[in-house]
C-alpha cells in the first residue's frame, strides 16, 4: 500500500512533506495520514471560499447543491491533492465558472489542507471542541440553592473560602470544579486493631485486604484486613458525592451562575 | 467498501445443509489432525482447554472445574509469569484472553500473536504483524480451528496462521483504514465461519458483521448494523444519509446458540456520537443485541438496551447465554448487563424482554416501552451548558466479560457508578463526528452478583476504588475471579461476595480470567498490563 501511494504520488508529482512517510501507529487512522499544515490550510480556504463554498457549505459538509466532502472516501483517501488533483482535472463546477483543471497543484494541495482540517474539526480529538456558555443559570436561585436545600454553607462562605472565586476560573472549570471538587484535604481513618490501641492519621492505601496510613507523626503503619480490624473514616468530600444523586440540572446552573457572580 | 454490498446467502435450505455438511466432512479429513479443534469439540469444550474467546459458545465464564475452591483458595499458588515483549512503544496490554488447546496456550496484543506452553510459558512461536496503522486500543485475542488460527489487526486485517508454527496462511482485508476503521475482535468460530467484527467510532461509519471463510478468508455473508432505506428499522432514521453514516460497530466477540444456529451481538454506538440531532429516531440497530442466523446473517430479532443514544454507551456487552426458569417455566434466556446501567433479561428464542432493571443507579431514563427498553430523557441528552449524567461515558459496564454461574443463578458483573457532564460542542445544523463530549468526575467500582430471576442485586461488593472495569471468571468451586482497583487479582466467594484471597499483580487486571485442567492440576490465568500471571493448584 506504501509503495502503491508512492508510485500516485510520483506519478502525480504531488509531494508529501518530509516526515510524513513513516507510519504514525499510535493513532486512530491510516499510519500515512495527512498532517494538516495550517499555512497551507489557511491557502486552501481561500481557493474553497472562491469556488467550492456554495454547493459544499461552510464546513465541507455539503448542501443539497455539493456534496459532504467530510464523508467523501475520495477526500479520505487523498493525500496532499493526490485524489483531488485527477479529480478535478477531469472537470467539476466551480462557482467562479474557471475550468477546474485549472487548478495549479499546489492550489490543490492547499485544499486538501483545508478538507482534512474541517475533518479534524469533527474527530473526538478536535482541536475546535469548546465547552460554550454554561452561565444559563439564575444567580439569585443559586443563592438560595447554596443557602437552602443545599446546604453549601455550612461548609462554605461567599466571604470565605469562595470569596473571589467567579475570578479564579472560567466558568467551564467553575462549573466541574464544583460538581466534582478536587481532593484539598487527604481522607483521615482510625484504625482499631482487635487487640491494642486505635491509631488515627491520613489514609495511605485501602484495598479489601490490607490498610495502611501515615499518622501525626509521619509514621507509616500498615494492617492485614481481619474480621476484628475495625476502620473508621472520614472523606471531606463525602458530602460532595452524596450531592450528585440531588442536583437537578437546574440547581447545577443555578449555582454556577451563583459562584460566578462571586468577584 | 465493497464486501458492504454483499448479499447474504439465500440459498435453499436443504441444498445448504448439503454443502454445509460436505464442507464439514472435507475440513474434517483434510484439516483436523488427532485432538485438533473440531467444531465439534468446540460444541462440548473439554476442561483441558479454554477454546474460545468465552470459553464456550455461551459467553458464561463458568467452568466446572473445583480443585480450586472457597474452601483451599488459600493454597493457590503462582505457576508462572510470561510478559509480552513486543519491541515496539505501542499499546501491549493484554487485553484478550488466552485460549488454550492441546496444552498450548496463544494470546495477543495488537499486532503480536503468542503460542507458549501452558504448563511452564515457554514461547513457541510469537508472530508479529507489521502495521499500516490503526487505533492500537486492544486485541481480544484468537479464534482457533483445527490447526488453524484467526486475528485481526488494527489495520484492518483478518490474519490466519498456522498453529504449530505461526506461519501466516492468508490475509484479507476487512474494512477500510482510510476511513479509520480498525480491527479489534477475537474471530469466533461457528462450524465453517469465521466470524469477524469491526471497531472505529471516530468518523460516522456503518458498523458490520461478517462470515469469512476458513480457508481462504473470502466473504461469506455480511450483516449491517444500519438498514437500507425501506429495510425494516429505516423508520428509525431520518434518511438515507444518516443510516448509510450510523455507526454501530461489533467490536465485543458474540455468543452462538447451536440449537437455534443464532449468533447473538451488542452493537456499538450511533454516528455521530454525542450530537444526535441529525439523526433523530432510535437508530436501530445500533446499540442493540440482534440474533443472527449463523450461516446466512440474516437478522432473526432485536432488542435495543438504548434507543436513540448519545453518550457512547455501546450495547456491545457479551450477550450471556443460559438456561433458566422463569415463573416455573424453563425458558432459553440471555441476559446483558449493559453499557448504560440496566440489566436485560430475554428470551433468546424472539428477543422478547422477561427482565429491565437497573444494576446501578442512573438518572437518565424516564421509563420503559413497551418492550422493556429504557426511554431516554431529552433533558438528559448532551447539551450545550451541559448535562449531568450517570454514568459516565466509560459506562456502568464496558467490554471486560461477565460471568454467570447456573449453579448460583447469578449474574457477576464489575461495574461502576460514575457521573459526568455532557456538553454539546457543535451546535450545527449538521454535526458530524463527535460533536460533544463528556467531562468525568466522580466514580466508585463495585462488583455486582444479579439474581437473572427479579433483575434484582442480590450482593454487591464496593470496592475501594472508582473504576469497576475488569474480567470475570466463576467456577463451581463457589469462587468467582476478577480485578479491583488496586492491582489486586482477587477471588470472591461467588455465593456471598466476601474477599477470600488475592495477588496483588502491580498493574491493573486487564482481560477476561481463564481457568482449565491439566495434568489434574487447575490452573487460573488473568493478565495485567503487558503480563500473563498462572496460578495453579498443584496436585501431589
């Protein structure tokens, strides 16, 4: 297939860019996929604004004029114009009226610079995935949400530990940050032995047969799970996580407009 | 690609089981040497082996073996350990699970095939494939007949080697890089079909199943996971165009009822993925569990765990198969804990839904059809400022292979509760790809025991963790084997889900657990990361 791709290329004289031979396998995709160069891309656009944009639409995926040249396996196939180039040297419309076969080679290429950025733009991995606006919410219920049923102040304080918080993240990272707060305070657990006394400090490790912590005096101590090993914890972020199964989406909204307010 | 415009085999059917049975009859004196794998004994799998992807045609994970049991667990020990070298700095998790014929043990990671012995993991041959590329994710392993053995690559390759040496026989093509398919499934073998699946998910492609021959690799049916306009299920779409990019790809092995000759698959999720406002409907049959007639891949029934899904939660859990009662009658019932949180009992006759229930909690349904199946609720579709959603898109459960146990009646399965927000990134008229994505948050692993019955939990063991994402193995020593969170191979007693013994392997367990008897020895094999760990029993 390499050697296949090579002949096309030479026979075409269209040349792809050095490194772009090797396989690339760590990826999804051919190992030989085209590596968008954005100049060339930035070039392309400007060929497709000038001839392609009304019957393929503004993102290649195609009107009921032009088809979808995201899903084009001609498109997919391509690399650096060596399918396009033929293709349009047969002929196809173009809305300036200029021959298609007038398209130089590196008109081409640009193009097909700019078809596998689109196509990139739909891949999981997208360079152009945003979270968009989440301040949907009405402050004055997030308020009310925070200082009612639930319950945020008895831990937190718009004064205190949230004072200034709608300026220290986007609202995006407010939004995860809230729901799924960071671990700021390890989870503590004692541990009573059957016989001995209890030794209390932060969790190290717990799995269902051993538990180990590090106490006050950053000793590391380590037990074998028995039946008479008793484990008491406490997890800051319990309530947290007890929170998930109450919000309604609304209530999630509403108190992100809330803590963005707080500036 | 062209093997998509292949019809299936509609010749009569008595003429069919004529050349079926002089093609067996030909395989039988022209292939199988003394103690090979006969589709025969591949219908009555021997405790010797482990020789298919499930260890059986049913997908149970149950063996009948006990020398290791609740009682002497204790006295396992380690036989031996073999890492998979592949010389290469691409993903070598061992994500298939071994099978073993003749005392010979073959697995792979993608690209790479191993043989080593059974008994002591000495390599016999390792076969390396070179690679045009591919989503290198995982390999679920080999499907084996006669002296021959079947994989695919991640460059879309079906491969077959010789068994004795690892000598590659013939490769074909079965689907198109070019359009970021890969290869992930272990081939499962069915009297003279080879039976291939493909992955891929980046692009809106059509998912499909497809029979190959044995011998020479060439097409023998294909079934599509989306119809043809004025197809039954085209009603699902709202045109030609979305069925033709619908997604539903066959990435998980499926099971096989010899009686019914039906092949039962999950299929994967609809394209585009998390924006589905282009493809408004149900989308059948994507996210569902189909029966196909194993010789012609015609679709015999269906039933869909999520209609009309956006979140990535693949229906491609292994459709388990047993036989049950229910309301005093004995039924033939499959049963699938599933990507989205719900838990399916069915009538493997018809497909008709006995058992919906939920094996964790979710808050995305607002009900079930008539038919059982879960409804979602718009609210909780990917939006653009976001939805909160549980679970996450890696799911309640993902393709780590269940178990079930006839002689406990329960259903194990990891699983783990998670809550995400799914977001809405691409608001066009006509998204494409992904189009969203969801942002994880909090989780915890939990390994749940299904009574098939009520649907009903009947323990539940929360392990201390958040991922619940690993294989399981029961036996009738009362035992049931699988991974936790912290590195650990642990055995459960499979009646009560108390812990009873582990090794901790350094590495998360990352494939199905096997067991098999050999030399009256038992023997219990799992994999972490890029290593296989053999536990045995030793007999005095």
């Amino acid at each position: 297939m390499k050697i296949l791709l090579l002949l096309m290329v030479m026979r075409l004289g269209v040349q792809a860019p050095a490194g772009q031979r090797a396989p690339v396998l760590a990826a999804p995709g051919p190992g030989d996929k085209q590596t968008v160069d954005a100049a060339a891309a930035d070039r392309g656009k400007t060929t497709y604004l000038a001839e392609c944009i009304t019957c393929h639409g503004p993102k290649a995926r195609g009107t009921d004029m032009g088809a979808d040249l995201i899903r084009s396996l001609l498109v997919l196939r391509d690399r650096f114009g060596n399918e396009l180039l033929p293709f349009l040297r047969k002929g196809h419309p173009t809305q300036s009226k200029t021959p298609s076969a007038a398209l130089t080679q590196a008109q081409v290429a640009d193009l097909s610079h700019f078809l596998k950025q689109r196509f990139a733009d739909t891949l999981r991995s997208s360079p152009t995935y945003r979270v968009q606006d989440v301040l949907t919410g009405n402050v004055k219920a997030g308020a009310e949400y925070f200082n009612g049923a639930g319950k945020c102040n008895s831990c937190h304080s718009p004064t205190g530990d949230l004072a200034g918080i709608g300026k220290k993240y986007d609202p995006p990272t407010l939004q995860q940050r809230f729901l799924f707060p960071q671990r700021t305070k390890p989870i503590t657990i004692t541990v009573t032995p059957g016989s001995g006394p209890s030794v209390s400090g932060t969790l190290v490790r717990i799995d269902d047969f051993n538990v180990s912590l590090r106490d006050s005096s950053g000793e590391y101590r380590a037990w074998k799970r028995t039946r008479d090993l008793k484990i008491d914890r406490s997890d800051p972020l319990a309530t947290h996580v007890e929170l998930l199964d109450r919000y309604t989406d609304k209530n999630m909204h509403d108190v992100v407009a809330y803590l963005e307010s707080l500036k | 690609m062209s093997g998509r415009e292949c019809k299936p085999d509609r010749a009569q059917p008595l003429k069919k089981m004529k050349r079926l049975l002089l093609a067996l009859a030909l395989l039988a004196t022209t292939v199988f040497g003394q103690g090979s794998l006969t589709p025969a004994r591949l219908l009555q799998p021997s405790t010797d082996s482990w020789p298919t992807y499930n260890g059986d045609y049913s997908g149970r994970r149950f063996s009948t073996l006990s020398k290791v049991n609740a009682n002497n667990i204790n006295s396992l020990s380690l036989a031996w350990v073999f890492r998979a070298v592949t010389g290469t700095n691409l993903n070598a998790t061992i994500k298939s699970t071994p099978l073993v014929v003749n005392g010979v043990m073959y697995f792979t990671v993608p690209d790479h095939v191993w043989a080593i012995d059974a008994r002591t993991s000495r390599q016999i041959w390792h076969y390396s494939w070179q690679s045009q590329g591919g989503d290198h994710i995982g390999n679920r392993g080999v499907g084996i007949l006669g002296n021959w053995l079947f994989f695919e690559t991640p460059d879309c390759h079906l491969v077959s080697l010789d068994l004795k040496e690892g000598k590659e026989r013939w490769r074909q093509k079965i689907c198109d890089l070019n359009q970021y398919y890969f290869a992930s499934v272990a081939p499962v073998i069915v009297k003279n079909h080879v039976i291939v699946g493909v992955s891929g998910d980046d692009l809106d492609i059509p998912g499909y199943l497809q029979a190959r021959s044995p011998e020479t690799g060439e097409l023998q049916w294909q079934w599509n996971a989306s119809p043809k306009p004025g197809e039954p299920g085209s009603e699902t779409w709202p045109n030609a165009e979305a069925m033709l990019h619908g997604g539903g790809m066959t990435w998980v092995p499926s099971t096989y009822d010899p009686d019914l000759n039906l092949l039962y698959l999950g299929t994967g999720n609809p394209q585009p993925v998390i924006a589905g406002k282009g493809r408004k409907g149900d989308n059948l049959f994507t996210e569902s569990i189909v029966a196909l007639n194993a010789d012609t891949g015609k679709l015999a029934w269906h039933f869909q765990p999520s209609p009309h899904d956006t979140h990535d939660w693949d229906a491609v859990q292994t459709p388990v198969l047993f036989d049950g009662e229910v309301n005093g009658q004995p039924r033939k019932l499959l049963a699938q804990a599933s990507r989205n949180g719900w838990f399916f009992v069915l009538d493997r006759t018809n497909g008709k839904n006995i058992i919906t229930s939920e094996y964790v909690k979710t808050n995305w349904t607002s009900g079930l059809d008539s038919k059982g199946q879960p409804i979602p609720s718009p609210a909780k579709e990917p939006q653009l400022d976001g939805a909160l959603v549980s679970p996450n898109q890696g799911g309640a459960a993902n393709w780590h292979p269940p178990s079930f146990s006839p002689e406990t009646g329960l259903f194990y399965v990891n699983s783990t509760r998670a809550f995400s927000v799914y977001y809405i990134f691409d608001d066009d008229e006509k998204p494409q790809g992904w189009g969203g994505n969801d942002r994880s948050g909090f989780s915890e692993g939990m390994m749940q025991a299904i009574d098939y019955k009520t649907g009903k939990v009947r323990w539940s063991h929360k392990w201390e963790g958040a991922i619940g994402r690993f294989g399981v193995l029961s036996t009738a020593g009362n035992l049931v084997f699988t991974g936790d969170p912290a590195n650990n191979f642990v055995a459960l007693n499979a009646r009560t889900g108390e812990p009873l013994w582990h090794a901790n392997l350094g590495a998360p367990q990352s494939n199905g657990p096997i067991t098999f008897e050999l030399d009256g020895s038992q023997y219990v094999v799992t994999a972490a990361g890029d290593t296989l760990f053999s536990f045995v029993m030793l007999t005095r």
